[in-house]
C-alpha cells in the first residue's frame, strides 16, 4: 500500500502532529539519556540544543490555555530541573565556541537564503539564553 506522501506530495498525513509530537517525545528521550553530549556541541554540529528546544517548546504554548515558562520548558526538555543539569556542566572550550558560533552563523545564511525569520520572541533569546560556558558536560 503507497502512503498518501507518495501519491500526494503536498497532502498531509492525517495524524502527523501526533506522529511529530511521538518523534519529539523520542527525541527527548535521546537527548535526556546522552547528556554526555553538551549543548555548545550539538550547537557546533547542528544549529541547536536542548535550551532551544525548551525555547521553541515555550514559544508554542503561549497562544494555549496554559503557556509555559522558559524554566518550565527546560525542566520538561532535560526531563530534570534545569539547574541540576547546569550544574554538572563544565566550562566550554574556545574550540567549542568557535564551531557553536561557525553554525550560528550558517542557520543566519540558511534562514536568508530561504527567506526564513525566526519569531520575533525567538530572537531575542535565540540560539540559547545561557552562556557556553554552561552547556559543555563534565
């Protein structure tokens, strides 16, 4: 049987926010159990980490019922209190601040090629609020 992706390209999945928010859950789950994986790291390598998920995750719930708070959504995204996770961090090394500030700069060219711009609520908090100097693992 063709999923509906291949018959038609631009129609949706029907339970695709459920399947998005299972891989989101999934995703969690991972980053929760690599915490050897520091956040100037994923930052260096892919353009984001775990306080911007907890960012994106806060900036979603304000049009709900019950919006989140920046320290709710950390606490659910490390799946700890945020501040138990920040202190078992070391500090970041000029290595690893130079590949994190290398891939800030290619979203920045991404987002203008594409004609993409962060919500304005985003970018004044984005790529993270936290200094590397908390996001490499002990």
């Amino acid at each position: 049987m063709k999923s509906m992706e291949r018959d038609h390209p631009h129609m949706e999945h029907p339970h695709m926010e459920q399947l998005e928010a299972a891989a989101f859950r999934r995703l969690l789950e991972h980053l929760r159990m690599r915490q050897d994986v520091a956040n100037v790291d994923l930052m260096g390598q892919a353009g984001f980490c775990r306080n911007c998920l907890a960012d994106w995750l806060a900036e979603a719930s304000v049009e709900t019922p019950w919006p989140l708070t920046r320290e709710e959504a950390r606490n659910h995204v490390y799946g700890e209190p945020y501040v138990d996770f920040k202190a078992r961090q070391l500090e970041a090394t000029p290595d690893q601040i130079a590949r994190m500030e290398e891939s800030l700069a290619e979203n920045a060219r991404q987002r203008r090629a594409r004609g993409l711009k962060l919500d304005r609520q985003l970018e004044d908090t984005f790529p993270a609020s936290d200094p590397p100097s908390i996001t490499g693992p002990r």
